[in-house]
C-alpha cells in the first residue's frame, strides 16, 4: 500500500492519474474533486495516451514546453520520468 499523502483524498484514483500522465497538481485536484460529494467532476477525463505511446519527439516537445531542464540529453524513459514529475 502506498504511504499515505495527507493532501490527497482518493489515493487510487490520484495513482491511477499519475500512471497516466498527469502531473502531480492535476491528478490531486481531480482525485480532491472525485472524493468530495458536494461536486460532479467527469469520469472521463483526458483523451491523452499515456506518456509510453509517445514518440520521443513528441516527449521532447513536451519537455520543451515546460522547461525541463536537460532534456535533450535524456532518453524516452527519462523523459517520461521528468515529465510526471512536473
């Protein structure tokens, strides 16, 4: 079981975001959201693939876009890891 986050009120559902993408803010809202009754957030959520069906061109854009920094010596796995980490 993972260690338990203070902040995060559906550990399953912010897991499942962050293997999908996500980054950490926006899986914790959604996740948030989810877990609060007083609101109706979508099930569906993004239409992304996950950050595996990615062409590193297309990581690399990404990467770009947020500024990570060493990007153009990392491989697709690195990449990755970066970019969920945003």
């Amino acid at each position: 079981m993972p260690k338990q986050m203070p902040s995060i009120k559906d550990e399953d559902t912010y897991e499942a975001l962050r293997d999908k993408g996500y980054g950490k803010t926006k899986a914790a809202r959604i996740a948030n959201a989810q877990a609060n009754d007083a609101m109706s957030p979508s099930q569906k959520g993004g239409k992304a693939p996950p950050y595996e069906d990615w062409t590193k061109d297309d990581l690399m854009e990404r990467a770009r876009e947020l500024d990570v920094k060493g990007r153009t010596d990392m491989t697709k796995d690195a990449l990755i890891d970066a970019l969920r980490s945003q």
